[in-house]
C-alpha cells in the first residue's frame, strides 16, 4: 500500500490478499457509504465485493451471486448491503425502479459500472479503480475519496500495518461488539495468535456544564490512551488479568491488545452462577490489596488516578432528571423537582465521601469481565480506563444489578453474601450490614445514571440499539427504592407519576 495525490493504492499479488483488502474496507464502512468500482469486463470488480460482502456476513463461504441480471443483490449483514450491477442498465431513471435511492441512504452500497448512474452517482463516494497484474491473480487497486474518506482508509491501512509489525500481517479481522462510546473493536485472528484493535476517536466537542468543565471531565471520564495502558500495566503488576498493549499509533488513537478470548460469565443471555460468586468474592480479594493513587505503564508512563468524589456522583445521577425523565415524559423535569432530586442524592451520598478503600472499575458487569477458564486467575478486566479511587461497593452493585442480564433475587444475594463473608474471613471487623446499605445507594444511583446515559447516548449519536435495556435498568432502579436508606426518594419518584 502506498499514500498517492489523490489517495491510495494497494497491489495484491494473489485472491486472499484482495480478500484482506476487503476486510480493511469492511472495518471501515458505515450506513450510506457508496464504493464505485471501476475496471474492464473481468478485471476483478464482482471478486472483490463478493469478498466485501462475506467480511460483513462473517461468512467467508457466503453465496454472493453476480447481480449481472437482477441489477441488484441485497444482503443483510452487519451492516446492510446493496450490491448493484448497472452494465444491462438502460437508463438512469431506471434506477428509482430497483430501490437506488432506498440503498443510499441505508446500506453499503456497491456499484460496478457506476458510470452508467450518471448525475445519479454520489459525489461523496469512495471510488476504486482495478487494474490487471503481471499475474493471473495480481491486481492494482486505486482508492480515492474526499477527506473523509482518506481518513477512513488511512486508519484502516494503519491498523494493517500494526498488525504486521507484530507478525500478523494475514490476519483476518472481525467486528467486535462495542459500547456506548467513541471506541469500536475489532478482533484480528492469524493461524496461532489473535489480538485485540482498539480504536478510539477524542471524545466529541461538548458544552461546558459547571465550573467550565464538561460531563466529561466532572465525571472523571477520559479518552486518553495513556490511562488505558497505565490502568492496565498497573492492574497486571496487581496480580490480576488484564490485556497488554502489543502496539499502538497515538497519532491515530490505535491500540492492538493481547485478546483475552471471548468466554463470558453469562451463557445464552443467563448468569452462570458459579462464575458470578467467583466474580464476587474476586472484588472482595481486590479490597485487601493496597491500591496505588497513581497508576504506572511498563514502559514509565504515570497516569493519577482520580477520586470518585460526590460531585462526579451527583453529576452522572442528573443525567436521570436531564435525558430520561424528559424523554419518558414528554417535558422538561420541573426546576423544582430537579433541585429535590439533587439534594435527595447530595444527602445519600456524603456516605462516601471518605471512602477511597480501591480502584472502582464502574463497569464491572458481565460484558466486561471475560472468563480465563483453566487460569489461576480466572477473571479478565477489559473496560477500565474510567477507573477511579472509591467506595468497593460501587461494583458490587455493578455486578449485581446487570444492564444486560437479569440477576435474581436469590443470586443477587448470595453474591452479596458471598463478598461479604470473604471480607469478614480477611477483616473480622468489616460491618457488612453497612456496606450492604451502600451497595443499594450505589445501585439506584448507577442505574439512574445509566437511564439517564442511555437516552442521551441514542439522541446525540443516533445509536439505539443500548435503548432495549432501559425496562431491565428500571426495574433494578425501582427495586432498589424499596429500601428504607431510599425511602425519600422512593417518594419523590412516586409524585413523578406515572409518566415518568
């Protein structure tokens, strides 16, 4: 691959080196986004979709037939595709007639002889031309787009070239769930090896909320790559289990990790109650150990660990009266009614305000702990760049009141029971009746966050698929404020009524 005037170009040597090039442009594209593909009769046009549409399907014996007849082929992959061939084309009016402007502005959309769209053809397209090779099976592909797009590719074809400073030049590359964040993952697999890509844009510009500050920074949130590697370094040394950067391009906010596999402590959408205790007697162990202020990477780089103070607590907590409340309603939350809520959490929390017993995960929940099965220390840490200095019962709660899964009542208890009794065994003094006050304060306020969270999430980036876990959120939220240490609040929610 080469950077050119007017963009790139890639010379392949054989048909899994075009199928790697339609992998880096699968890790690439987005709904809306329109490939051109130029080239003589036989040149390679239709092998090098086909080879883009099976990456998408993660279904590399796919049957991808030539749309030559029917004008058009539709898959629905990750991401839709709409794969056109306008060579029997007859007009470019005909085109309204086979969904051509439905395809735009839905799918990814392939086109081999685009030049027969005429002033139909988006101006914002990516335009790849193919040349024959000195071989049977050598091409020259020329890629060129706007800005954008160069962007776009010239992250993708780093990432390549990460992978081949590590020897996994071959490697194949597959999506990876993300989470509501700027950051998407990939999973890279060679014949003996795979590893993580992690790639991570700045957070978006954001308007201050107090003190000149965004919800960013009030909450301690962050996007620098140096916490990620310092937290995990620093985690490591700890004695725990947690990914190691192999390489990185900070220019282009890129990562590629050791892979800690993909076994979950869920199963088919359920707990696996034996590695949920496991899970939570391991929080127990981690309050025994004595926990750094600052945390350090291998190669010197420090990172300070912030504290998670009350007012980043209040301020996540407000995200429930400022996005949920309005969105489930239908009006803005009352003034009155907001400053009441924030009182009402200002009191419940001042709890925790000298509590700095151990680095708080915040998102240590069934997504992000991922089951080392056979290892001595079977529980792998992902997702922990926003760790904090604070109170341990913010991930009990956490592991305990799952967005994602439901957790019952019976082993919500025995899980609390469960870290409870490690702690005793190592701290005969340690109060669990207090502590397990503080997991349901800590519980209500991670889950009205994360309602809060949620909806402010799918209303900026568009994204809604988090919005299916808002009824088990709730549901955690509310069975919470059956406790008394809620009882205010729980009254408060109620003169919300129903509509909220």
């Amino acid at each position: 691959m080469r950077r050119t005037a007017t963009g790139f170009e890639v010379v392949v040597a054989s048909e899994d080196e075009t199928r790697r090039l339609a992998a880096d442009l699968a890790a690439i594209v987005a709904p809306g986004d329109v490939l051109a593909l130029h080239g003589d009769l036989g040149v390679g046009k239709s092998a090098l979709a086909r080879a883009l549409i099976r990456a998408l399907a993660e279904a590399p014996d796919l049957e991808v037939p030539s749309p030559t007849f029917t004008l058009v082929q539709t898959y629905a992959t990750r991401i839709p595709v709409a794969h056109f061939d306008l060579y029997r084309l007859g007009d470019p009016d005909e085109l309204r007639e086979i969904g051509f402007e439905d395809a735009l502005a839905e799918a990814v959309t392939l086109i081999e002889w685009p030049g027969r769209a005429g002033a139909e053809l988006p101006a914002d397209r990516l335009d790849i031309t193919i040349d024959l090779g000195r071989t049977a099976e050598a091409r020259t592909f020329r890629l060129a787009g706007d800005a954008r797009w160069l962007a776009r590719l010239d992250t993708t074809f780093t990432v390549r070239g990460l992978l081949a400073g590590i020897g996994m030049a071959a490697a194949d590359r597959h999506h990876l769930q993300g989470d509501a964040s700027t950051r998407s993952f990939e999973r890279a697999v060679a014949e003996d090896r795979s590893a993580i890509v992690m790639k991570w844009p700045p957070f978006p510009p954001r308007p201050p909320l107090a003190d000149g500050l965004t919800y960013e920074a009030l909450v301690h949130q962050t996007d620098s790559l140096t916490a990620f590697v310092a937290i995990a370094d620093t985690l490591r040394r700890q004695g725990l289990t947690a990914p190691r950067r192999l390489a990185a391009d900070d220019a282009r906010r890129l990562l590629l990790l050791t892979d800690l596999g993909g076994e979950l402590i869920v199963a088919d959408g359920a707990p696996i109650a034996g590695r949920y205790l496991t899970a939570a007697r391991y929080l127990a162990d981690l309050a025994a150990l004595t926990w750094p202020t600052v945390a350090t990477a291998d190669d010197g780089a420090r990172w300070p660990m912030p504290v998670y103070d009350r007012r980043a607590l209040l301020t996540e907590v407000s995200l429930f009266a400022d996005w949920y409340v309005p969105d489930v309603a239908g009006r803005p939350l009352a003034p009155e009614a907001r400053r009441q809520w924030l009182a009402l959490w200002d009191d419940l929390l001042a709890r925790f305000d000298d509590d700095r017993s151990v680095w708080v995960f915040k998102d240590y929940h069934s997504p992000n702990i991922l089951w080392q099965a056979g290892a001595a220390d079977p529980i792998g840490l992902i997702d922990f760049q926003d760790a904090l200095v604070g109170p341990a019962a913010y991930d009990v709660a956490s592991l305990l009141t799952d967005a994602r899964v439901d957790i019952s009542d019976d082993l919500a208890a025995a899980l609390l029971a469960a870290y409870c009794d490690r702690r005793r065994a190592a701290d005969p003094a340690f109060d669990a009746e207090d502590f397990a006050t503080g997991v349901v304060i800590l519980g209500a306020q991670r889950n009205a966050k994360i309602l809060g969270r949620f909806v402010e999430y799918a209303t900026r980036s568009g994204r809604k698929a988090h919005l299916r876990f808002l009824p088990r959120v709730r549901r955690n939220f509310e069975k919470a404020l059956g406790h008394p240490v809620l009882a205010g609040l729980k009254l408060w929610y109620e003169r919300l009524g129903d509509g909220a």
